[in-house]
C-alpha cells in the first residue's frame, strides 16, 4: 500500500520514522512519500520537502514566512492527488496538516485519513473537532487522557496505542550502556555531576529560554557541570551568542545519553518534559516568552488545560514544578532547581511521581499497535 506523511518538527519526525519502520513490518509492499526528514528518509521512500521549510512558531514568524507557507502546502496539496495514496497519515501539526486533510477528503475523498498523535484541542482550539470529524476517518493517540476527552466529550470514538516516547527511552536504555565515565571521556566533560539544560528546538525558543537558564544556574557552576542539549538544525554559532560567558558545554545529537548521565534539568514544555520524565531526571519546567504578562492574560483566557508539561498533564496533577511567561523568574526556577538537586525536599517526591506516569503510560509498543490498527483498517 501507499502511505503519504505529514510532520512539522523533530519529535514528530522521530515518531512518524519509527511508525514507518512498523507498517513495512506489517505491509511487505510499503510504499512512503513525506514532508518530513532525515530518519524519515533513512526508512525509504521520497521526501517530497523537508519540514524545517514550513515549521514556523509564534505570530511574527509565521506571519512574515506566510507566502512560503502556502506555497508548501499547496505543492503537498497537489503532490497527494497526484500521488494517489491508499492513506494520508498526518502527525501533530495541526494547523498545516488539517488544512490539507480537508483539500484531501473534498478533492479525493477515496484517499483515507489517518491522525497519528492527534492535536491538542484539549488544550485550546477546542472548534478544530469540528475538522477532525468531517476530514479524519481514524483518529490514534498517544496520551491516555485523550480517550475520554474525545470519546466522552465529543462522542467521537479514538484508539490510544501507547506513547512512541517511552518506546524510544525504552529502545535507548537497553542499547546503551549507562557509563558516566565513558561519557564524559568522550565528550571531554568534567567529573562534576550534570544539570542538563533543554531549551526547545526552535530558535525562538532557544533565544527566549537558554539565556534565563543560564542565569539559574550560574551559581551551581563549582558542583555541576552544565551541558545543553543541541537543537537539530539549530547551527552551535546561534547557541555561542549567550554561553560566552558561561562553563556550560553544548552537544549535539545526545540528548537522550545527556538525561541518561543527568543528576537534574530545566526544560521548555514539551516533549523534551516526558523524555525527562522516563529518564527518572528531577526537572523544572519554564518557558519565558518576550510580553510574558501578555502570554499569561492569553493563557488564562485561551488555554483549557491547567498545565503545559505532559508529566502534569498525564498525571492529572502537578509531579513537575511550571514556570511559564509571566510566572517565570530567575530566583523561582533557581529555588525550584535547588528542591529537586540531591538531598532537596521535593526529589523523590518527584521521583515517585515519575513512577505514576510510567504507569498511566503502559507498556511499550506504541509504533506496532499503530501499525497494526493502521494496515487492518485499510485492509
């Protein structure tokens, strides 16, 4: 069968290349063609364009790159009908990929649409369930409270298959050997215990938030050895503008071997906060943004959920500490910084809490169950 897939950034191409590599297990004739990237592309089949050409966040950028957003979705739009799939498989994304879900079902409605890691509309949006279902013929998620969110709420029915995340740290455990010191001897690193700092993956996020961390924990720099964990695609000379003045060490392509070696980390909301999570690192969440008293008003107003980690919000309770826009300071996320560091009072605490989420999770597996709803329904 022909699978067409759709990604927005780095997370998603992680997930959607694991995903790919189950339905070739599943369909011996798999064939893929994708806007996405390089491990999307290391599964065969054609990138038709990569992702990071379209992804664009927050207001300024996506307004300003508005002319190549509609020129790339309207070479997907064609590229589809012309392709002719058995399915359109659409990851996260939502903005961009419901829009072509909807050109999809209208101008070729015998091409099947699948979500897989559907969009937060739990979250704000809440309108855009009119979208999935008049234009999504099957709906998988990866975060169990989804489940009664759309099958109670909207009376929509979904499949949870698992979160692909713990089946990535599970994958990266058994395959690397936890050795602090070959870690450090590689990279050259100190024998001081490690805070790992995880700034995003866009460089908006990176400009907003790296500079704040820094100043956390530039009075922990005698105890720990600061690392942060490089962006893919995001160049070292984009990081250097902050960390001039800073000890902090930057490294690419090692972020899961950075959580697996770190004592604690500051992490921007996202999946970046589940990763840690698994990896049993206490962490503190915070997320600065320019305007920030006006983010909080929007978010109050707009924003249906109470928190912005995941860890929180499978937990359905705070496990991690959130310090968002306007609420983010320097001394609140250093104070909360210093809880969770060996011997603070909030450590296993958290740690307990962790271990709740992993349960809420349930078990690896997630890209196979997928697959195997995936290729049954088309079959």
């Amino acid at each position: 069968m022909k699978y067409y897939l759709i990604v927005g950034e780095t997370s998603g191409e992680l997930h959607a290349s694991h995903l790919m590599q189950a339905l070739k297990e599943r369909d011996a004739e798999a064939q893929f063609r994708f806007v996405g990237g390089e491990m999307m592309v290391a599964q065969g089949g054609e990138l038709v364009r990569h992702y990071r050409e379209l992804a664009y966040m927050g207001f300024v950028p996506v307004l300003t790159h508005l002319r190549t957003i509609f020129r790339g979705m309207a070479q997907c739009k064609a590229d589809i009908l012309q392709w002719n799939p058995d399915v359109l498989i659409l990851v996260d994304y939502p903005g961009f990929n419901l829009s072509v879900a909807k050109y999809v079902k209208t101008h070729a409605p015998q091409i099947k649409t699948f979500y897989y890691i559907s969009p937060k509309i739990w979250a704000w949006k809440e309108y855009r369930m009119k979208q999935i279902r008049r234009y999504v013929d099957r709906l998988y998620s990866i975060l169990p409270f989804e489940v009664d969110y759309f099958q109670q709420r909207h009376g929509y029915e979904i499949d949870y298959v698992g979160n692909p995340t713990l089946d990535e740290v599970v994958a990266f455990q058994q395959q690397n050997s936890p050795d602090f010191n070959d870690f450090i001897e590689k990279n050259k690193l100190s024998g001081l215990p490690m805070i790992a700092l995880l700034a995003g993956s866009r460089k908006q996020e990176i400009e907003d938030n790296l500079p704040q961390m820094l100043k956390v924990t530039q009075t922990l720099t005698d105890k720990y050895q600061l690392v942060i964990a490089g962006a893919p695609g995001i160049d070292a000379s984009y990081y250097s503008r902050w960390m001039d003045k800073s000890p902090a060490r930057l490294l690419y392509g090692q972020t899961y071997r950075i959580l697996q070696h770190s004592t604690a980390a500051l992490v921007t909301s996202g999946t970046a906060t589940l990763e840690t999570a698994l990896f049993r690192v206490p962490q503190v969440v915070c997320y600065h943004t320019k305007a920030g008293w006006f983010y909080s008003f929007l978010r109050r107003v707009l924003i249906k959920v109470p928190y912005v980690s995941l860890v929180n919000l499978i937990a359905s309770r705070e496990v991690v500490p959130e310090f968002v826009a306007a609420d983010m300071s320097v001394s609140r996320v250093h104070d909360a910084l210093l809880r969770v560091l060996p011997d603070g009072d909030g450590r296993q605490t958290m740690l307990d809490g962790y271990q709740e989420v992993a349960q809420k999770l349930g078990k690896a597996g997630a890209p196979q169950r997928a697959a195997k709803l995936m290729v049954a329904a088309l079959r």
